[in-house]
C-alpha cells in the first residue's frame, strides 16, 4: 500500500476520496466525529524535516482531516445559512486549482477575464439589477460589503469635494449609517475597516418578522448634512424577511442617502417567479451584495458585490499600476476588486449557472422553500413545539415549550443539541427577539420533501429521548 502510494497519482487519490465523500453525505452522520484534542492527536505532529510522495501525502491527509468534518453540505444540515455545492461546481472548481489562473487582470488569464465579464452580466440579469452596473467577484459577501462600501463611501464624499482615496477620512464629515436592528453583523465590521467606525450606526427599528418600517425611517432619515448609508436587507438571517424597498429606497432617496442592500442569500429569490415580487423596487439601490456559496451552491470563496455607479467604485479599487500588460486589459479585473491576486471564481459561477439553467435555478430555490415550509410545520406540530417565524422564503424559528414549565430557552437549545448528536439532522439555535429560537434554514440543492421529513422524524426523537431523560431523574 505505502509504495503503491509512492507511485500513485495524489489527483486520483483526491478524486476517490472526495466521491466516497460525496456518496456518503446523504447517510453519514452530520456532526463531526472527532473534537479539537483528538484532530491536534491527527494533525499537530512534528513539523516534517523532508518531503513526502504527494499520493501518500494526501491519502494520510484525508484520513487525519475526515474525522473532523463537519457535514454542512448533507442534505439535512440546517445550520447558519449554508449551501451544498453542486456537482458541476465542484468539478469546476478542481479545474480551477489545477489551472491556477490568477483572475487579476486579462492578461494574466483572458478565460478568467472573460468568464468573469460573463458572470457578472449573467447574474445582474437574474437578480434583475442594471445592466450597467459594476461588479466584482469576491470571498463571500462579507467582502462584497466591503467592496461596496468603499464605493459609497467614495461617491457620498466626491459630492463634497473630497477625494478620499488621498486624504483618507482625515477632512470627511462623519457619516450616518442607518442599519436595522436585525442587521447582520458583517455589515459592522464593513463598516469599521472602512474607517466610518460603529458610532456611526443608529439602528432601525423593525416588525415582528424583522423587515424595517418605513415610519421609522422616515424619522431617521431626517436630512441632517452628514452623508448617509441606508443598508437594507434582501433575506434577514432568521426570518428570511424582505425589507420594503420601495418606500424604503424613495426615502432615502431624498435624504441624498446611499441605499446598499445585503442580499447574501435573498436575492436568489429573483430567479423564481413565485418569490420574485418580494424584491420589488430592489434594483433601485445603490449597491447590492450576495453570495454564491450559499444558495447558488458553490463551494466557500464566492461572492458579489454590485454597484450601480461604475465610476466610484472604480475609483474606491483602481490600480495606476505601471505593468504594461494591464494595459491591454479589457474590463481591468483589478479595478473592481479589493484583492490583488486571486482565484478565478467565475469558472464555477458559469457551471453552476450553465448546470442549473434559468429553470433549474428557480426550481432550486423554490424546493429549498417548499421544504423549508414543510420542514416548519413538520417541527411545528411536534408535542411543546411553537412556529415563532413562519417561513418567508427559506428560513424559519421555531421554540420549544419546557414541560416542566422552567426553561423553554434551556429546552429549545438541548433539542438542537440532542438532534446534532444523533447525527441525522443539524440545527442552530439563535437569540431572536430575547429569546432562544431554533433556526431552519435551506439553502441546499440536495433538501427535498423527504429530507425534511427525515429531519422532522428526527427532531420527533430528539424531543422522545429528553423526555425519557426526565422521566429516569426525577426533580
Ligand atoms: C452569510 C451572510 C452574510 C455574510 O456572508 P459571508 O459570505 O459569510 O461573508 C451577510 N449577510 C447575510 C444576511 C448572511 O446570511
């Protein structure tokens, strides 16, 4: 086996293992089998004095690293907001590495370059946002908040005369960033590494469900002189809900206010038509960002910032570079972008698009929501359950009674953990509203019907098991 292993190809060996993997998501437990001291017994060996055979190198690898995946990409892992990856992009993505195309500029790759002018203009059509407007393909969209950010921040302080690329914040007034109380929190930490700095956020009320009220920002959006961000959400974390973005972007509109619309996984909903009017006025905004590692199921790495004011965010990103070759360069891959090298992402943009069609897209997301519904009464009707958000689009809360009537927070936290444990389905648990709620979310290409029936019989067992628990102790 070991000199088998000298001579083997590492891609075959990584190719086997990454399809006993896949093969395996459907069944395997979800939550992973070993714990950070059992990993560091794998991992943290001797640093190597000399090399090893490639092959064998990975064979021990994968074999070290197994134990601790985690199995976000099972089809019953109802975690954060995670995505499977489909198989076109997975492919696509192992192309990707073996090419090692630097998506910097044109001349680095031209089929990164124009791959990447395909995607931006393929994506602005689904999520139904102009034409014209700029983009970049980065890490996720925590970077695209950043990406677009930078572009507002440039734009509201260009129409005061200020050029902020040289003098920095140092002459700029404070800005005002309005964000809902509700706000993920990605957005904050946009909003420090570009220098506005938390104290100027004032946070927005909002309904029940957690979309803004267009009252409360109204009052807020008073003009007071200070350039302004409005940030709006397309999807909020927990409920999935959309803020109004019609009344919402009019407002800010003549308070002179920037609009950016975190979108990370909502603005997916643009590609079926069923949930399509929930984004009504959205291309309206100033900027967007989303994911494609979430709904659009790529694997990690992926996301999109736009903007509907090339110029600025030009101006936030542009490079006087002295490379020649840059020159001849097309679209300027390095003026939209925050990084300098970097993957080319668009490979797998193109497969999973070309993968999935424009019917397959829609089909994904109105699966991931008909079993995100499902999913929400399945759990809803179980003995102590309670829906405290029905499903919008694909995410959904539900709560657990304590029958001792003690602790519904204790209850609802040690039923995600008993389901986790038993390894067949995985939830978190988030605070919504001062309270501990179990979070649904479906963003998987692999969630159908039966899946969430599987995952509604395991939470069934889970709620079983802790009460048996209570019966063996009394008190
Ligand atoms: C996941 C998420 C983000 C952050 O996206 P990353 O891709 O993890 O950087 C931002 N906003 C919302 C609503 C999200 O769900």
């Amino acid at each position: 086996m070991r000199d088998d292993r000298q001579n083997a190809d590492p891609l075959e060996i990584a190719a086997r293992r990454a399809r006993a993997f896949l093969a395996s998501l459907p069944g395997r437990p979800i939550a992973p089998a070993a714990d950070a001291p059992a990993l560091r017994a794998r991992l943290a060996t001797a640093l190597p004095d000399g090399p090893s055979a490639p092959a064998a190198v990975i064979a021990e690898l994968a074999e070290a690293l197994e134990p601790g995946l985690l199995a976000s990409a099972a089809p019953r892992f109802f975690g954060w907001v995670i995505g499977g990856t489909l198989p076109a992009a997975i492919a696509a993505d192992w192309l990707t590495s073996a090419w090692d195309q630097n998506g910097a500029a044109y001349a680095l790759s031209p089929a990164a370059a124009v791959a990447e002018e395909v995607a931006g203009a393929w994506l602005k059509e689904i999520f139904g946002l102009p034409a014209e407007a700029s983009f970049a393909l980065v890490s996720g969209c925590q970077m695209a908040h950043v990406t677009a950010l930078a572009a507002a921040r440039h734009h509201l302080l260009a129409a005061r005369g200020i050029d902020v690329e040289r003098t920095g914040l140092h002459e700029a007034p404070r800005f005002r960033i309005l964000l809902a109380e509700t706000r993920h929190e990605s957005l904050l930490r946009a909003i420090r590494l570009l220098g506005f700095g938390l104290d100027s956020i004032t946070l927005l009320r909002c309904s029940e469900a957690g979309s803004l009220e267009p009252a409360a920002l109204a009052e807020a959006l008073a003009e007071d002189g200070r350039p302004s961000i409005l940030c709006l959400q397309a999807g909020e974390l927990n409920t999935g809900a959309f803020d109004p973005f019609i009344p919402a972007i009019a407002l800010a509109r003549a308070a002179g206010a920037w609009v950016h619309v975190d979108g990370a996984f909502g603005l997916w909903a643009a590609a079926s038509g069923r949930f399509r009017p929930l984004l009504a006025g959205v291309e309206g905004a100033d900027s967007w960002a989303c994911d494609g590692h979430k709904w659009l199921n790529l694997p990690q790495d992926c996301g999109f910032a736009f903007t509907a004011h090339p110029a600025s965010h030009r101006a936030a990103f542009a490079q006087t570079t002295g490379y020649a070759l840059l020159a001849e360069d097309t679209r300027r891959a390095l003026d939209w972008n925050p990084e300098w090298s970097r993957r080319a992402r668009a490979f797998v943009v193109l497969a999973a698009l070309r993968s999935l069609g424009r019917r397959g897209l829609a089909g994904l997301v109105e699966q991931s929501c008909t079993a995100c519904a499902r999913l929400a009464t399945g759990i809803a009707a179980l003995p102590g359950a309670a829906l405290v958000a029905a499903p919008i689009i694909n995410q959904a809360l539900v709560r657990f009674r304590d029958p001792a009537g003690r602790d519904d927070d204790a209850r609802t936290e040690a039923v995600a953990a008993v389901v986790r444990e038993e390894g067949e389905a995985w939830f978190g648990t988030a605070l919504w509203r001062g309270r501990r709620v179990m979070r649904i979310s479906v963003v998987n290409w692999r969630t159908d019907l039966v899946q969430a029936e599987r995952a509604v019989a395991a939470v069934a067992r889970a709620l079983a098991r802790l009460d048996r628990g209570a019966a063996r102790e009394p008190g």
